[in-house]
C-alpha cells in the first residue's frame, strides 16, 4: 500500500509542502529514498529503523521506496525522519492514521525513537495554514514557535510512540495554544541608557533620526570618543516591532536555527555586533548547506560594524548588494537563494590608522599616504550607501563634570516610536515600513519639495558636489526629520540639518 504524507522544505525563508510517498511492497528487501536527497536525508533509514524498533515495531523484510517530491528540489537534512517513519507505518496498515492529507509532520529521530527539535518550524507552519494543512505535528521543542500561526492545531510530539497512541486515541495529544502577545508585553530591564552619555548632543540627536527612519550610519572619531559607547545604547531607542516585522525577523532566526526555545517569537530588533574577524561567508551567508549570514539575522534590527576599516576588504564589499536591494542572493551548487537583510548599518571607525586625524586635541603622526590608505578601505559606493556621516569629537571636559542628567533612552524611544507611526500609516499600501527603504518612485510621491527647499538643495549639490545617490539619502533623511517634527511636509530647516550628516566625505575623503 501507498500512503502520502505532507512534509516540507525550506526555499530562502519560505516554506513548501514536500509529500513523502512510502511503498511497503513485495519484493527484494530494501529499503531507498528517491527524489534528491542529500545525506541527512539518506541516513534517515538507520535512524527509522532503530527508532522504530525502540518503539517495539519490527519491520518485515519488504521492499521499502521512499519518493520526496517534487522530485527536482534538493532535500536537506534530518527533518524528514518522522513523515518517513509515519510513512512506513501507514503502507504496513499498522496504524490507521486519520485525516493524513490534513495533517503536516516533521523532525528528526533518535535511536531510540525519541523526537529532536529542526530548523525552520516556523516556516513550516505557515506554509501549512496556507496550504490549508490544520494539523501540524511538530517536535515538542519547536512547539510555541509553530503556535505563533493562528489557525492550526500544534501538536507537540516527544516520540514517534506519541503519535501512534495519538492516532489510536489511547493518548491523545492536546494542541498547544500560545498568546503572541505575551511575548509583545513583557516588560523589560534596559541594560544600558543614553543618559549615561555626557554631552555628545548632537550625535544622540543623529542617532534618534537613524533610529527614527532606519538609516544606515557611519561614526567617525578618535579613540575613546564613545563610539562603541553610543552604537551599543541604539537598541534602547529603537521603534518596537509590529507584529509582521517580528514574524519575518522570527522566520530568518528559525531558519538558521537559532531561535531560543523560551522565546518562540523574537519581538525585539535584533543587534548583530559581529567581529572584524568575521568570514565573509558567515556575513552575508551561504555555505554548503545555506544559512542566513549576519546581514540577514540583523533584518529589521541593526548590524554593529566596530572599526569598520579592519573588516576584510571583500566583507566590506560584499555589504553593497544588500545595502542596496534589502535582500541577499546567495549561490550553491546549481542554484540559488535569497534571503531577506533590511538592516541599519552602524559602523564605526577612528579617522587614520593612529586613531587622532581631524581631532582637536591630539596630533596625528600619520602620513598623509597612510591617513589616505587607511580610509580608502571604506570605498565610495559603500561610503555612498550609507545615509549618516557622524563626526565624534572627545566629550568635553565640562560635560563630563556637569551633574545634570540627561535625558534617558525612555524619553527618546518615545519621539523615534511617534515618528515610525506616521511612516507605518505612510506606507501601508507600499509594503515598505521606514523611509530609509524608500525607493525612487517612493521619494516622487513622498518628499515633494517648495520652491525654497529645492533652492536649498540645488545650492548645497552644486557646492558640495554630492552624488545622485547623495540626494535621495538626503531626501529620505529629511523625510525622517521631518516625521520627528511631526511635519508634513519638508521644510528648510529638515534639508539643511540632513545636509549637514553629507558632509563628512569631503573632510576626510575627499581632502
Ligand atoms: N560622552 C561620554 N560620557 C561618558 N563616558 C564617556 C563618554 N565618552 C567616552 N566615555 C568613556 O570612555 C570610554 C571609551 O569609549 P569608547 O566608546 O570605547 O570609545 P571609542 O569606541 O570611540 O574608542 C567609555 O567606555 C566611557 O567610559
Ligand atoms: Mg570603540
Ligand atoms: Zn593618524
């Protein structure tokens, strides 16, 4: 006998029902697995056997074919285990297992039948419920992240026994419910606060724009100025999640097989700090079996870049694609794949290779071919890519004295969350949820400019010698001061402040 069972695969982020044929027929005894498979998949027969002989079911010596289709998608790792032995035990008619083409199954076993956790859960459940699949049998501990689709039942399986008993109702399973939003509510202790930073006002300010509009920024000062410092306090002041940012932000971590069993639904921007040392590989992802890289895990969240220069060159470059297109594209073997990445960039760096060009108080011993060697690293269509040139210069000495506190994260989440509300009723219908994300066609019907501000920025091109890209980043950025302001539209003032985060090429650059 033949049985079907609905399974699934993994396409970037998304999931497909793959159905797992098993024929249990007569013949030579053997036991094969068709439709590209690759070796996790194949080892699956050990594992079912075992398991299943641990769960007190022998299997008669037949002729076993396991076909996974669509046959021309490759097929990867363990999580076919469970539909293969389920499979099995259903063209034996050893179990009579209801409703099966309503029913989706997956995880990996262990010898001795018990049920481990699998990448990509989530995924998994939403490819269900828009297949129309309503039961979802998943690993006990990837459970809650399944649960996060309404309108499935999840049941949490601990063994392949624990499905059988479910089917002939001698235990049955209880569907997990879970309150998304639980995890939205929690209240949270901030690790760190802006009003530990003395002075440095305008670089908070640039950085609640950044916050404010999802803008990539670049921090540039001497060592011990606070870069660091400040780039690690942005999480606190940035705009909460919706509940789709979250998903898609949850769906990428499940994929890449992170997602902490406590959290089933990450409901905070993510803040990727990855080192310089970093392979590029493991920052843009990919690999023989493809995984999201740093880009992507930082979506919707920020990816931290301290001392940007001592990144390698090609990792570096390698950021220009995704900063472009929101979306990286990843090759392997014969195809390939996309993962989302709409990230902020923060990065960070000293002036030169001693760390003092430009600062007020120290002199730099660099050559002028050093101080030029050093900053050619950060080359100029990434340079141009990033929409917020921050010059830091060492605190003063009486702001590190002054006693009055300044004002804390709380305070300043509050006006970047009001300013994100109005681009969320902005972009409804655009599909888009910051103005950093906003593409040309965006820029025409969203910062439509008077005769004034057109003058203002005609003057400041011409002078400064900015690039086409130039301009539109400094639109977006005026759109966002604007959004801060509670402006409609664009005025003087939000141009010229936007102009001023432009300026920093010119200075170091392009001396
Ligand atoms: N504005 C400031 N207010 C309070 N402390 C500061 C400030 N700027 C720098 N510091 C102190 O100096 C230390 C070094 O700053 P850091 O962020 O590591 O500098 P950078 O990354 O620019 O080299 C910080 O850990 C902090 O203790
Ligand atoms: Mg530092
Ligand atoms: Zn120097």
């Amino acid at each position: 006998m033949i049985s079907i069972i609905n399974s699934f695969g993994l396409d970037g982020i998304n999931g497909y029902i793959v159905t797992v044929e098993v024929d249990a027929g007569n013949g030579m005894p053997m036991f094969e697995i068709v439709g590209l498979p690759d070796i996790a998949v194949k080892e699956s027969r050990q594992r079912i056997k075992s398991a299943l002989k641990n769960t007190k079911i022998d299997l008669p010596a037949k002729k076993y074919v396991v076909n996974l289709a669509p046959a021309d998608l490759k097929k990867e790792g363990a999580v076919y285990d469970v539909p293969i032995a389920i499979g099995v035990i259903s063209s034996l008619g050893l179990v009579s297992f209801e409703n099966l083409s309503e029913s989706m199954f997956l995880g990996e076993l262990s010898l001795t039948g018990e049920i481990r956790k699998v990448k990509g859960v989530l995924p998994a459940a939403i490819c269900a419920k828009k297949q129309g699949i309503k039961n979802v049998f998943v690993p006990k501990d990837n459970a809650a992240e399944a649960a996060m689709v309404d309108g499935i039942s999840v049941f949490p399986c601990n063994s392949i026994k624990d499905i059988i008993l479910h089917f002939t109702k001698e235990n049955v399973i209880t569907p997990i419910e879970v309150d998304v939003k639980q995890y939205f509510n929690a209240s949270e202790e901030l690790e760190c606060d802006f009003s530990e930073v003395k002075g440095q006002e305008n670089v908070k300010r640039a950085l609640e724009i950044a916050a404010a509009g999802g803008h990539n920024c670049l921090l540039i000062g001497s060592p011990g100025s606070g870069k660091t410092m400040l780039a690690k306090r942005l999480p606190t002041i940035l705009p909460d999640l919706t509940l789709e940012e979250a998903l898609e932000v949850t769906k990428i971590h499940s994929v890449a097989g992170i997602l902490p069993q406590q959290t089933p639904i990450i409901t905070k921007r993510p803040f990727r700090s990855p080192h310089h040392t970093t392979s590029t590989v493991a920052l843009s992802g990919g690999g023989s079996v493809p995984k999201p890289g740093e880009v992507s895990l930082a979506h919707h969240g920020v990816l931290f870049l301290d001392e940007f220069p001592e990144y390698k060159k090609e990792a570096i470059e390698v950021l220009r694609q995704p900063l472009e297109d929101c979306t990286v594209t990843v090759s392997r073997v014969q195809s390939t794949m996309t993962y989302p990445c709409n990230f902020m960039l923060i990065a960070a760096m000293n002036p030169c290779k001693c760390g003092y060009y430009g600062d007020p108080n120290h002199e730099c011993t660099c050559t002028e071919h050093q101080i030029n060697q050093y900053l050619s690293r950060i080359s100029g269509p990434v340079l141009d890519r990033i929409d917020l040139h921050i010059e830091i210069n060492p605190v003063q000495y009486d702001d590190l004295e002054e006693k009055s506190v300044s004002e804390s994260s709380k305070e300043i989440k509050k006006r970047v969350n009001a300013a994100r509300e109005i681009q969320q009723r902005r972009f409804k219908s655009d599909g888009i949820f910051s103005n950093s994300q906003m593409t040309t066609k965006h820029i025409k019907k969203y910062c439509n400019l008077g005769t004034q501000e057109n003058l203002l920025l005609k003057v400041a091109f011409e002078k400064l010698g900015l690039s086409a890209r130039a301009y539109d980043r400094i639109l977006k950025v005026a759109r966002t001061i604007a959004d801060l302001d509670k402006s409609d539209d664009i005025k003087t003032k939000h141009i010229s402040e936007a102009i001023q985060y432009r300026n920093l090429d010119r200075k170091y650059w392009n001396r």
